[in-house]
C-alpha cells in the first residue's frame, strides 16, 4: 500500500505577506507539521515558531539540501514571490548547476515565473502542491459569506466581471476586475488588486465614473487553466478596505478558487464596511 | 442625380479638447466649411473662430433648432464626451419631449453613450459621419510613423497586445495596453489611456515592474465591432510624453482606425523621446 499522501513531510516557501504563516497553522493544526523555507528579505520572521531554514534569494542548493536532509516530499509555495532583480540574487553552486533551468524565470508573466519555479522543484523530485491543499478550509464557499446578500443588479455585474476575466485568461494578465451597473471600470494587471481598487475610488472620487452611492462590485477570478497550486488568487481583510474605499456593493470571488486570508476579520471587516462577499460557481 | 456627399452642409459637436478644433480646420482645409455646436463648460471657446452655436448640456431643441435652421445634413461628433450628471443638465422643451430616447443614455458604457447619442441624431434625420470622413487625414498610417523602427521584440508584444484589445472587445471596456517582454503590464478601462501610462511609470519606478531601459509598447485599438464614427481612439503629443514617462520602447497603433492629434508635434515628441510609433494592420 503507498504511504497516505498527507502524512508526506511537507515544506511550505514563504513569499511575502502573513499568509503563508496562516497557511502553515493550517496545516500544523491538521496534524501536519511543515518545514519552513524564509526567503531573507521576503518571510515574515514569525516563520521561526516551526522548524525552518533561511536563504538568500538565488541559495537554491542551499534550500534543496535543506528539504533532502528532512525528506520533504511535498512543496507549497506560498505569499507574494516579486521577480527578483539579477542583481539581487546570491547564486549558490546548486543555483549554477542550474543555471540554464534558471535562465527562462526572468522572461513572461508572473504565472509562468511560478510555474517556471515549481517545474525546478518537480525535476528536483518534489510534487508541488497548492496551498488549498494543505488548507482547504481557506477556500472561497458558495453562497454569501458574511451578513449582507447581493442584490440581483449586483449578480449582473459579478456575471459580466466573471465573463471578462474568462476572456482575459489566455494573456496571462489580472485576476480582478471592477464592474458597476454593467459597465468595466477597472481590469487589473500588473498593478496587483489593492491598487486596482485604490484606483477605483480615485475615479470616484474625482468624478470620472459617478454613480449614486455603493457600486459596482469586485471580482475575483484564477486565469482559466491556470495551475491552482500556484499563485491562486487571494483576498483579505485589506481587499474588503480597499473595496470599501472604492465605494463598492461587495466582492464576488470564485468558489474554491480563491483563498481568503484571516477569514474571521474578512467577514467582519465585509459586514461592517456594509459590503457583501459571494462564493459563485467559477 | 444625387447630392455629392462632401458638399453635405456639416455640422461638428465639439466635445473638450483641442482635437475637434483640429477636426473643423481641417473639414475647412478640405473645402467643406463646418458649424460648429459648442457645448458651455466643455468646448474650446476658439470655435468661434467658426459659425457656431453655444448649447448648455441638455439643450437638445436648441441644438436641432440651430442645425435644422443651416440645413445641416451630416454631424460629426468629436472631442471628449463626458457622462453627464443629472443634476448638471438643463433640459429644455426639445429635451423633454425626446425623454424616452435620451434616459438610456445614462447607463451601460461610453461606448454605449455615444452610440444612444448618434442614435438621437439619426432619428432626427440627420447622417452621423466620423472625424476621420471629413478629416482622414489625421488618421495613422500603416508602418513607420516618426525617425525610428521598432524592434522584433517590441513587435512581439504589439502583438499580444492586439490580441488582448481583440478579446476585450466585448466587454466594451479599454481601448489600450501596455505590453513588455510579452507580459502584460497594465490594461485600460475607464481611467484613459494617459491614468494608465502614469500607473506604468509608477509601477517601474517602485520597481514593482522591472525591466531594463526602456521596454514595453502601447498598443491601441478600436473595439471591434466598434462603430468608427464614434469614439475612435485618438493620441497626440501628450500620449508620447506619458509613454516617456513609463519609459515605453515606443507605441503601435491600428492603422486606418486610431487618429493622431496635432501630427507634427506627436511625431517630433516621439522622435525626441527615442520613441518608434508605427502603424499596425488591425
């Protein structure tokens, strides 16, 4: 009989952010006990509360020694992963050896830089797995979450937004949208979902989009076809501010396919701000 | 036998801007002498360089009255339209009578705006011509506009950013984006072409979005499917100032389908910056 797959020792690769620490409890609180990897400069100390090793940016063979003397088998990665700048990295021997592996991350889209990064683990005879799969309790539900339900005027502009990030996948682009009675205000790319919605209320606010009090509604989507165990979207507390900010009726999110950080802040901060939260059928 | 349609009496409804200035001067030049409606609080008051009339927004019997009295035949819409506020209108009896046909105008898109606006027009009997049927002068050309060429790769992201313009199409949102190394930087909707050149420049200069020296291309495009005659995308010399700031590699356009404002000053603008412009096959 093949070992159970969750009892594999697990690492996770910590981004940036406090995500991937929730992640970790997760998974600690299910009787999974991860390694950490920090990244210097990226990892939020607090990584330190499990068993853990640091390295710089470009230490790849100081990490995949690291993960071999404890016998990982399962790798999540996990937070914000910036594209590191040439300059920056400290190449180690093991990054060397790799070196033409390596090469291709600095070219295309961020979903191919993970992509690219989770192919060097797989040849490296890891199995990359998805930070819904040690924590699925973070995925997105069907149905409302928090107190307020959306209007049906709401549900249409969750359809449109729904309809435009499906059109969008093949490019490699954004996973949020912002559309109110209808009409697209704002497509997020490289600018990331927070500043989208910072955007939003600056229209708002100077007039260039008017509507009568809350409008519009957040969506967010993975790209169709996208490796969920990679750089699945995810939301927070902060989008519900920044939500509130752009002045929005709520936020409709992919069910399963989308994690939300910190869920308990995030369906209060949703309920206070007056916004509704919606899990649809992606 | 009929009419010539260029001795049609023409009438131009400025929008803000200088453009529909550069609209009627060049109608004008071509020998078919345009009046001008100027709408108060939007137009450049040098339209009364030309025979004209002033309307407040909402004015509409006024307006027809004063092109029914010219026996104007065609109307070109041209310039900056922006989405009324209510409050802001002073309808008068025309307006009122023609409530039914003007209240849908205040939802949905731009695009949808100006389609309702032409629709008014039409059914008032008069024909809805484009800038470019009484000006096509200052259309983009195909090829090389401006002293420099661009590069292959510059060419490979004006291709993913047609492609992408081509999937939004639907959706009735941008009509511009900002491709470099293939990847997509930022997409436009209802910010405007110039909000999404300063996110670009922002974005590099938090090193947010890293490249070396100047990369990336905008790419504009009409919607397809989208009537020409109305809101036809349009640059000039301050969409090379803000492709500078975004240190852009330079800037592809629909040939035959975008207008460039004041020609002369765009091209040495962009000649200036280091810049290629080019016009693409759509």
């Amino acid at each position: 009989m093949s070992e159970r797959s969750d009892a594999r020792p697990l690492a996770i690769l910590c981004g940036g952010g406090e995500f991937p620490l929730e992640v970790a409890r997760a998974a600690r609180a299910s009787g999974r006990e991860p390694f950490i990897v920090g990244v210097v400069g990226s990892s939020d100390p607090a990584i330190e509360a499990f068993a853990h090793v640091w390295v710089h940016m470009g230490q790849v063979g100081k990490m995949f020694g690291a993960l071999k003397e404890r016998a990982v088998a399962d790798v999540a990665i996990v937070g914000v992963m910036t594209r590191p700048e040439f300059a920056d990295l400290r190449f180690d021997w093991g990054a060397l050896k790799r070196a033409p592996e390596l090469a291709p991350l600095f070219r295309g889209g961020d979903n191919r830089l993970l992509v690219g990064v989770a192919g060097i683990f797989e040849r490296e005879g890891f199995r990359v797995v998805g930070a819904h799969e040690i924590a699925p309790q973070l995925l997105a539900p069907m149905g409302p979450i928090g107190a307020r339900a959306a209007s049906s005027g709401a549900e249409a502009d969750a359809r449109v937004g729904a309809a435009l990030l499906a059109a969008l996948s093949p490019f490699d682009a954004g996973q949020g949208v912002v559309v109110a009675n209808t009409r697209v205000i704002a497509i997020e790319a490289a600018e990331g979902t927070d500043a989208m919605l910072a955007r939003v209320a600056k229209l708002r606010a100077a007039r260039r989009v008017r509507f009568q009090g809350l409008a519009g509604v957040l969506v967010k989507a993975p790209k169709r076809g996208q490796d969920l165990r990679l750089d699945m979207p995810t939301v927070g507390p902060r989008t519900i501010e920044a939500a509130r900010s752009a002045q929005l009726q709520g936020v409709a999110l992919a069910a399963g396919r989308v994690l939300i950080a910190d869920r308990q802040a995030f369906s209060r901060a949703a309920d206070e701000a007056g916004l509704f939260v919606v899990g649809f059928a992606p």
